[in-house]
C-alpha cells in the first residue's frame, strides 16, 4: 500500500461512497411550529453503501472505466436517454458492503390482506420474471429519482449555491475560487454523473441522504482541488491493524461551511451521513455527538414495499392522541433511558467491558430497540410485523426497525452468530412475506472512498478512515 502519492492536476471527478444507517433507537421527543418532528436517536453507519459520481466540467469522465469498485465492471445503463444523472443497481455478495443476500417469500400470493402497498400488481408466484420484479419491488428501484430531484443533485446545487465566490459562506482555509457559476472564471460547474446504487429506497436505510453527503463530499473536495488544496493521500495503521487514512484536504472540506450549511438544508439524516460513524443526534439531526462506532455484523430484512417518510410521520401524529397518546408520553422517557443506556454501551471502550454493559443494557431494556414510529407501521402492515415476531424469535442480539421502515434488522454476535441468524431468518419456509435479506456490518469507519483524477490520474482507496482529532463533529 503506498505511503503517499501526489496528483498530476487537478481531479476533474470523484467517486464517492454513501453508507446505509441505520437507527439504534428512534423517540420523537416534540414537534416544531412548522411541524418537523423532534428527535432523539442514535445513528450508525452501515458497510452497505452506494457510490455517487460527481464531476466538473468539462463533463468528460467515462464512468465505465473509473469505477472504483472494480475497474473491470461497466456501469450498466451508462448514457441513457432522458436522465440527468445515471442510476445502476448492483447487489451482488462480496461487494458493496455486502456479504450474503437472498430473496424469500418468492412463492408467495398476491399479497392479498398483508397490507403491502405494490404486491397486487405484480400477481406474485413463482418464475424468474416473479423474482425480477420482486427484486426490482424489494430493492425499491422506482423510488430513485433520475433527474434533477434526486437528492444528491440538489446536495450539489446547493452546495455550489453557498461555496461561490462571493457568498457568506466559504469553503474555509482554502486558497483561491470556489465553484460558481458557468459565467465565473475562476468557478467551475459541477454535477452528479452517476449513482451505483445498493441500499433499497423506502427502507428507512437513509440511502438519499447518504448520495446528498457523498455529492456533497465529492463536491467539496473537487472545489479544494481547484482552489489549490493538496488531494495528497496517506496512510497508517489504526489500533486495530487495518489501514487507516488522514487527508488534510478531506479534514478541511468535510467540516466547510458549505457543507454543513447544505447538508442541514437537505434533510435529517444529511448532517450524520456527512460524518459517518457513530452518533447520538438531537433535534432535526443538525445536532449530533459523535461516539465510538461498532464493529458488528447486520443483517437488514427489506421487504417488498417501502415507506415514505413523511406519511409513517403523519400517521404517527394520527395514533398518538386520546388514550394511546397518553401512553406514548409515557413511555417516551423509558425509550430515552433506553438509547441512552445503549450509547453508553457504544462509549465504552474494551470489548469485554462492552460486552458486560450490553449484556446489563439488554437486561434491563429488552433486545428490541426502541422506535415511536415503529408501532403505526407494525399495526398497519401486518406483514411486517410478523418479521418482526421472527426477529424476535431468533438469536440476534438486538433487533429493531430502522427510520420510519420498512426495513427491520438484527445484529448478529460475531461471525458464528451471523451465520446461525442468516439460517434462521434467509431460509424459504416460513417467511412471512416477500423479502431481501442483506448480510452487512456496523462499521467503525468509512468504507473505500475512491479518486479519480483526469487526465493521467489512479484510483486511490482507503479501507478505514481514522476518526482521531474529528473536526466533522
């Protein structure tokens, strides 16, 4: 691995990795005048990740060949028609994050009473064309905008918005321009090319928002890069062996103005999915502490629906008044005590100290974690609330719905465990209704985040980032 290698110019596009999250404990703790909801809620990074292309003009880099993932891999639908930014899907093992997947509940019916929005469409029996579509419905491919309106384009317009020269908010300790206008000569325009995409859309995974954080990332290191910032790279050993990696350009950008400023506007799960790791947020999720990230194997059941964010809100608003409001208050302070009680398990340092504090956490609290918007979707979607029961019945050591759903997870007690709770909850008979099951990780760090540089220039990856001196949080 090298030691440190310098770039002939300035990269002209970035490749950019967006982990999953997932939520340890969700508790709406009040709603603002304007009707956003308040939360409290310990986020996690995922090793699922997706990968966003930004690029500068002039837009010449063939994303075909400068994937990072693997340099022999085309993009497939690279150039087609109609579409802003190009969007692929690629789930397969060993990739990605991924280290098992598999589709059940293929024999299932229409889906008739389970509640599952979509599955009426599809006629679902058996055959390859059923599982095309289910996958397609599992992995939520309809859901993922192509144009303008996809998040991560946004992340990058209004990124350009606040970085230009000019604005009240510039990209700090940095020479020179900022990117600005087609008109600016000193600027440069900047877009999201492509999408290689693996978290399901509607799964309440945060898969938007981290494409937001990564166009948001790419952009900001394209602008250092630009300004005469160093995209020199190096390496050394974290405590644990593994590579870590220190950038001064990516120290700098990452906590910018622009990009948290951006970030704050694009949503509640943008400003954590620009840190990555582990944190415990507050509020609309612009406030967030981050604390020592897990290293633990996942598994994320996504079944053949998914969820809009802002309708589980609105029902969750419907069911917490009269009586079942009353108790929701109620238990609101338990569910705080309880993903406080597991952020101190995150906080604890040493493995075997970590494991006695989880094991008196999950005496106390239970194995579910804690979510108020899981019970409106658990009572309305049958289905899921009968994977649910499945979870429950397996050996994870906690399980719980991430987000406002529709994905639920599991994490599994090392890789023995993993593999014991894979045969429990991948297998064919008993499913209780269609579903992908992925086999990931929590992890520690960032996963490989790759560079490309043209004319001339390599792909450099990293396998962790060192979290250190973190001026990100």
């Amino acid at each position: 691995m090298p030691s440190g290698s310098a770039r002939r110019g300035p990269p002209r596009a970035v490749w950019q990795p967006a982990p999953a999250k997932v939520n340890l404990g969700l508790v709406v703790t009040g709603r603002r005048a304007d009707g956003y909801h308040l939360l409290l809620t310990l986020y996690h990074t995922l090793e699922l990740r997706d990968w966003v292309l930004v690029e500068a003009e002039p837009f010449s880099c063939d994303c075909r060949s400068s994937f990072p993932g693997d340099a022999s891999w085309e993009v497939p639908g690279y150039g087609s028609a109609g579409a802003t930014i190009d969007v692929s899907w690629d789930v397969r093992p060993g990739r990605h994050g991924i280290s098992a997947c598999q589709l059940v509940g293929v024999g299932h019916s229409s889906g008739a009473g389970t509640g599952c929005p979509g599955n009426e469409r599809t006629g679902m029996g058996t055959g390859a064309g059923t599982r095309a579509e289910l996958m397609r419905l599992c992995l939520g491919m309809d859901l993922v905008p192509t144009g303008r309106d996809n998040l991560a384009c946004r992340a990058v317009s209004r990124f350009t918005e606040l970085a230009r020269p000019g604005a009240r908010a510039g990209v700090p300790g940095l020479p020179g321009g900022s990117a600005g206008s087609s008109g600016d000569s000193a600027g440069m325009n900047l877009a999201v090319r492509a999408l290689v995409k693996t978290i399901p859309a509607g799964a309440g995974l945060g898969g938007g928002s981290a494409d937001a954080a990564a166009a948001l990332r790419g952009a900001a290191l394209l602008t250092a890069a630009r300004a005469g910032g160093t995209m020199e790279s190096g390496y050394e050993t974290a405590e644990d062996g593994r590579p870590a990696y220190r950038s001064p350009a990516w120290e700098t950008v990452a906590g910018a103005a622009p990009v948290k400023e951006a970030a704050a506007s694009l949503g509640a799960d943008v400003p954590f999915a620009v840190a990555g790791g582990a944190a415990l947020a507050m509020g609309t999720g612009e406030r967030f502490a981050c604390l020592p990230a897990l290293d633990w194997p996942v598994v994320v059941v996504k079944p053949s629906f998914g969820l809009a964010t802002a309708e589980v809100f609105r029902w969750y608003d419907q069911d917490r008044g009269g009586e079942n409001g009353r108790v929701a208050q109620r238990e609101a302070a338990e569910k705080r005590d309880a993903i406080l009680s597991l952020a101190q398990v995150l906080a604890t340092t040493g493995e075997d100290r970590r494991r006695e504090q989880l094991a008196r956490h999950i005496t106390t609290w239970g194995r579910e974690l804690p979510n108020d918007l899981a019970p409106v979707v658990y009572a309305r979607f049958p289905e899921l609330s009968a994977w649910r029961e499945r979870l429950a019945a397996s050996s994870a050591l906690l399980y719980g719905m991430t987000g406002s759903g529709s994905a639920l997870f599991a994490l599994a007690d090392g890789e023995p465990g993993l593999a014991r709770l894979w045969d429990e909850l991948a297998r064919e008979h008993g499913a209780p209704g269609p579903a992908l099951i992925l086999a990931s990780r929590l992890t520690p760090g960032w996963p490989a985040i790759g560079l490309t540089a043209l004319p001339g220039g390599s792909i450099v990856g990293m396998n962790r980032l060192g979290r250190g001196n973190d001026p990100r949080c």
